[in-house]
C-alpha cells in the first residue's frame, strides 16, 4: 500500500509518541480541517495525558501550556505546518515537509492492529530474499519484524497471531523488496512450536 495512503496512528499507537511535535503532526494531519484555536486545546490535552516531568509527575498546567506554545512555534519555524488566517482563527495546513514527517512517524510507530478476539490460526511471513542484491533490505526487514514483535520461526520465516498482510505489503514496499514477500494463513503448526509460539505472544502482550 503506498505510503500516502496509510491511514493515521490509532490510540493505542498515539500513547507510544516519543514527543509533542508528532502528537501535534497526527492533529494538523486530520482529514478536518483544524484551526489553530482547536489545535492548541487538543494539544494541550495530549500534553497533559502522554507527557510527564523527569521525575515521572504529570506536567502542571502552566508547564503543558508552554510546551504547547513552542511544539506549535517550532512545527512553523521548520515548516511542517502553513496557517491561513480565516475569519478570527488561523487555519493549520501540512506542508510537504510535514507529510513527510507524518509518513515516518506512522512508518516508525507501525504495529498490527490487536483484535478482540484470536481465531486460533497463524500468519506466516515468508521473506525468501536474495541478499546478494537485496542484503540491507533484508537486514532492515529483520529488524524491523523484529521491533513489531513478529516471531522468528527461522531466520526467512515469520509468525503472528494476527492478519498482517497491509502492515507487511507497506513494510516491504518501503524497503522495496515487496516482490521477495509473502505473507499466508496456516491452520496447524508443530505441537512444540504452537506452545512456544504461544508463550511468547502472551509474554509480549499480543495475545
């Protein structure tokens, strides 16, 4: 799936924002148009919600307020973000540079989504790709299975309890090695590799 086409981060993905510039990014990049007045409140709740002080306290108001002010001065002053004033209110618009920021903060913070309930079956991703050609494709695919908490069944080949298939296609389409990629549902796996799998997924959380 192209890029561009990638719908934004659900909640569960927003809680894991590193800092207030993506949390406000994933705001302007609302497919509703957002005036600066809107931003700002909607910002300064997720400030108060995902953000803390070094010692691990809630931001005060004053302090969730400042750093409102300078994520939204300095999203301007790097040129993520273009206002238009309309009537008594700036409008927030992305620029290219800011789409682009969006692209790799939704590539960075990429998971599957968890459903609600597991049907028992496993999805097997089968990279078969020729590191002569493709070597830091490949590399960076591992890794990045790796950071999405995919189980390494050997080294070319991957599972997961949940469908991945778009998660994967942009995955590999990214690394451009989306030809060498597959990704298939498998109704029964060996004893020993099911309860292994198992534990795993339930230590990580994923199941």
């Amino acid at each position: 799936m192209p890029k561009e086409k990638r719908k934004l981060l659900n909640t569960e993905q927003i809680m894991k924002l590193k800092n207030a510039t993506e949390f406000a990014l994933i705001l302007a990049a609302s497919p509703i148009a957002i005036s600066m007045g809107n931003l700002g409140v909607e910002l300064m709740k997720g400030i108060e919600r995902l953000f803390y002080d070094k010692n691990g306290r809630k931001l005060l108001r004053k302090d969730s307020e400042a750093k409102a002010i300078r994520t939204v001065y300095y999203l301007r002053t790097k040129k993520f973000i273009r206002l238009r004033w309309a009537g008594d209110d700036f409008i927030v618009f992305l620029t290219k540079l800011g789409r682009k920021k969006i692209q790799n903060i939704n590539f960075n913070n990429l998971t599957v989504p968890k459903q609600k309930h597991w049907n028992g079956k496993w999805w097997l991703i089968a990279a078969d790709i020729p590191t002569k050609k493709h070597k830091r494709g490949a590399d960076l695919l591992r890794n990045k299975l790796k950071e999405m908490i995919f189980f390494p069944l050997q080294r070319t080949l991957w599972l997961y309890p949940y469908d991945p298939r778009e998660e994967i296609q942009y995955v590999a389409s990214h690394y451009q090695i989306a030809h060498y990629v597959t990704a298939m549902e498998i109704n029964r796996l060996d004893i020993d590799d099911e309860k292994k799998l198992k534990k795993f997924f339930q230590r990580t959380g994923v199941l």
